[in-house]
C-alpha cells in the first residue's frame, strides 16, 4: 500500500482503534469474501465479452479499493514493534 492510500483512508486507523480484534477480523473475512466475489465477477464478464467495459472498470477500481482496506486492516493488526 502507497502514502496515497493513507491519505484516502485515514478513518480506518481510528475506526480500528475503537474495535475489538474479533470485530476486525470478522470484517477483514467480509472484506476479502467480497474481494474473492468480485474476482469471479470480473473474470465471468471478462470471459463472457460483456459489453460495458466501464462496468467492468469500476468493478476492478472497487476490488482495488477492498484490497488496500484489507492489507491496511492486517497491518492494523500487527503489533507496533518499535515501543
């Protein structure tokens, strides 16, 4: 994940803060369900030569997004090693 995306999600860290593990890792399974259904999704209309192609952009952009909510969320769970 790039400094970009800390400037994009900067209500995850303080939405986590306030979160249990076991809430976060429920949401981080939620997350990547939906990651793994927009994969098929787009594979399906790639496959199938669907005709909207800005459908299948924004699906893409979308499936990107969920991807950096996932890996910024896993890291959220690693401890801070530096304290």
């Amino acid at each position: 994940m790039g400094v970009g995306n800390a400037l994009i999600m900067p209500w995850l860290s303080t939405l986590v803060f306030g979160m249990e593990t076991a809430e976060v890792l429920r949401w981080l399974e939620e997350l990547r369900v939906e990651h793994r259904d927009l994969d098929e999704v787009i594979k399906y209309m790639i496959e199938t030569k669907h005709s909207d192609h800005m459908r299948i952009q924004r699906l893409k952009k979308r499936k990107l997004r969920l991807k950096d909510m996932i890996t910024k969320l896993e890291s959220e769970l690693i401890p801070n090693l530096d304290a």
